[in-house]
C-alpha cells in the first residue's frame, strides 16, 4: 500500500537562509555613549548650518553696505540740498503714541535755565539754528513688529525711564516705515548729557546680533538726506560715540554711519556738538 508522502508544510517565502546574528540589548553604558555620539553628531552639523547661514548674511551684508556706500557718495554729488520734499512719515497718532506726561518724574514740568533746566524744552523757531548732529540709536529688541517695538519704547522711557515722552525724534521700522516721535521742536532724552541740539534718530531691532534691513537702511538715508538739509545740520554720529559706556547702536549697524553721513553730506563724529544757546 502505497504511502503518502507525509504533508509538508508550505516553505515560507521570505525565510532568510541566513539567520541575523540574534540582537544584543545594548547596556546601559553603551547606549548613554551611543546618545553622546548622536547628540554630538546632532550639534556638529547644526553648527556647520549655523555657521554658513552667519557666513552668507555677512557677505549679502558687505555687498550691501559697499553698494550703499556707492550711492551715498552720488546722492550727496547728486541732490540740490535745499527744498527736499520729506519723507512719508507716519504721525504719532497713527502707531498708538500717548500724549507727553508733564509730571514724569525725570523730565518734570517744563523746561527753565534756571529753574528746571532739565524739563520738557520745546525750542522756539527757526529750528535749523538749534539742531547741529543728529545721533544715531538702535533699539536694542525687536518685539514682533515695528508697532509692538515702538509702543515697547514709549512704555520702557515713560515708565522706566521717567520721561516725559519716547526719546527719540525718529524710528526707523524693519520693513523701512519712518515714525515720528517725539516732536522735532523739542529737545529729546536719547544721549545722556548731550541731548541739547542733538536729533535722535533709532532703528528697531538688535544690532549686536542681527543686521539691519536693506528697507530700514535706505529709509534710514532717505530721513537723514531731508533732515540733514532741512535742519542744516553738519555733523552724524553713533549714540557710543557720545556715551561710550553703550554698545548703542549696535556693531552690525555702525559701519553704515559712515554711508549715512556720506549720503547726507555730513561729517562724523561728536566735534560738531554745539549746545544752543538758552532761548
Ligand atoms: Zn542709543
């Protein structure tokens, strides 16, 4: 009687012929090691990103500061200085600015030479007898936008600060927007023991570890073209310059100083200050 052949059971397919070494657990040591390697490995390539993005922001950075630099010396051959329209300007009422605080503790009431030399001084016309250096000024922070920045400001000088009103005359926005703040007819709070005769001008954001914006640099020259030859102003210079004790306005934004000054006709540095006599 023939047998059958006993029933086999279907060979898998997929049955390796060569069995896998069985998995070792790694150990305790072994994995911490392990994670080292990859958190290394992790930190390494991240700083190789870190460093080519910091490598192609400098050099757009270079290029744009040598072809600012090259437009600056034509606009200042190129501009008849008097009867420059302004620059569109945004008022203060527009971006949320509060009234000035007459009783703010370090700008009390208004302005006496002899009484309180250090209060709220509106000068009297014609301002271009007034004004001699504008001051250039970074913000320091950056908060969202420019209008969470600029109301930032207000609120640090009003509270903190105890002035009367923000301290700057202008702000410059990331996106090149030109605000007024305090009013140009009165002396501002930007440049300790210098702030008599002296526009304070400050762009928003960090020039310590970011660079300015193409739009707020060239906005930045548009205001400083008008301003220089509205007020008949001579001389440009960094807040630092001033007060060395401040990295104020920033080492990414210092060098163009020197393509401001150049575009607006101005020469550098403080020797210009001249304090205006008492009205
Ligand atoms: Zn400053």
């Amino acid at each position: 009687m023939p047998t059958h052949p006993p029933a086999r059971s279907p060979r898998p397919p997929h049955r390796p012929l060569i069995r896998p070494p069985a998995r070792r657990q790694m150990d305790r040591r072994e994995f911490l090691a392990w994670l080292g390697i990859g958190a290394g490995g992790i930190a390494a390539g991240g700083g190789l990103v870190w460093v080519l993005i910091h490598l192609l922001a400098r050099r757009a950075n270079d290029r744009l500061l040598a072809a600012l630099a090259t437009e600056a010396a034509a606009t200042a051959q190129a501009t008849p200085q008097p009867e420059l329209p302004s620059p569109p300007i945004v008022a203060r009422a527009a971006w949320g600015a509060l009234p000035p605080d007459h009783t703010a503790p370090n700008e009390n009431g208004f302005y006496d030479p002899e009484t309180n030399p250090e209060g709220w001084r509106a000068y009297l016309p014609p301002l271009d007898g007034v004004y001699t250096t504008v001051v250039i000024h970074h913000a320091a922070f950056y908060e969202g936008d420019d209008l969470a920045t600029l109301r930032e400001i207000d609120r640090l000088h009003r509270e903190d600060r105890g002035w009367a009103d923000i301290a700057y005359h202008y702000l410059i926005g990331k996106g090149g927007a030109i605000y007024e703040g305090r009013p140009i007819n009165v002396r501002g709070t930007h440049t300790a023991g210098y702030n008599t005769g002296t526009v304070g001008v400050c762009l928003l954001g960090n020039f310590m570890t970011e660079y300015p914006t193409e739009a707020a640099l060239r906005a930045t020259l548009d205001l400083l073209v008008w301003l220089a030859a509205d007020l008949g102003l001579t001389h440009l210079a960094g807040h630092r310059e001033f007060n060395p004790d401040t990295e104020c306005p920033g080492t990414f934004l210092f060098p163009y100083l020197d393509v401001f000054a150049a575009a607006a006709g101005l020469a550098r540095g403080t020797a210009g200050y001249i304090k205006p006599p008492e009205q």
